[in-house]
C-alpha cells in the first residue's frame, strides 16, 4: 500500500513500514513543510493513504471536501508504536481507506467515517 506519513508522525515509523512491504514516502524529509492543503493533495496525487497525528486533515476533507484516498488519524500513539498501528489498520482497513475513509485510532478504539460519507 502507498502511504504518505505527514512530518508529525515519528520518522522511525516509515522504516516499519517499508519492511511491512508498503511503499512509503515521509514529509519530515522534505526541505519543508507545505502545509496541510498540499500534503493532502500530493497524497490524492499519488494514489497515497495520509498518515497524521493532525486533525486538521479530517476537516480539510470532510468540511471542505478535499478528495483523498484515506487518513489514518494517531491520537495519543507513542511513537514507537505508530508504525506497528498502521500497518494493522492498513491490512484491516486499507480497501475502505483507499476509497476514501477516515480512520482514527487511539489507545482505546479505532472510528472509521466511511468513504460514503466524506462528500457531505
């Protein structure tokens, strides 16, 4: 699976994941940051699911209906576990995610908005 994990999201976890099998690109390697609207797009471009700690991601898509193909959201993950977590969530959900769903994970549960209802 293609991701695309945002600079707040531990370095660490790209490494886990491209061992996992997934093709991952991390946004903390960039020269700079290019803000929250244009990572999203580069993600849409590239057919990649975003990966964040950011909230402002959920609304970017959801209020203002920018198209994207998944966000997993990480709310209070240590970072060590992060990458463990996606990978999980991508092999449970990365159908669902790549048509559009937003999942957020904390410690205690996982929420899934599905794709249907990211248009609104």
């Amino acid at each position: 699976m293609k991701l695309l994990l945002d600079s707040c999201v531990w370095g660490g976890a790209k490494e886990i994941l491209v061992a996992e099998g997934h093709d991952v690109e991390w946004v903390g390697h960039r020269s700079e940051d290019p803000g929250d609207k244009a990572i999203l797009r580069d993600a849409y471009d590239y057919a990649q699911i975003l990966i964040t700690l950011d909230k402002d991601f959920g609304d970017l898509a959801v209020l203002w209906g920018a198209p994207h193909h998944g966000i997993i959201r990480l709310v209070n993950i240590p970072a060590q576990q992060q990458g463990r977590i996606v990978h999980q969530v991508v092999l449970l959900h990365g159908q669902e995610l790549f048509l559009g769903a937003i999942v957020t994970v904390d410690s205690k549960r996982i929420r899934i908005r599905p794709p249907e209802q990211n248009d609104e």
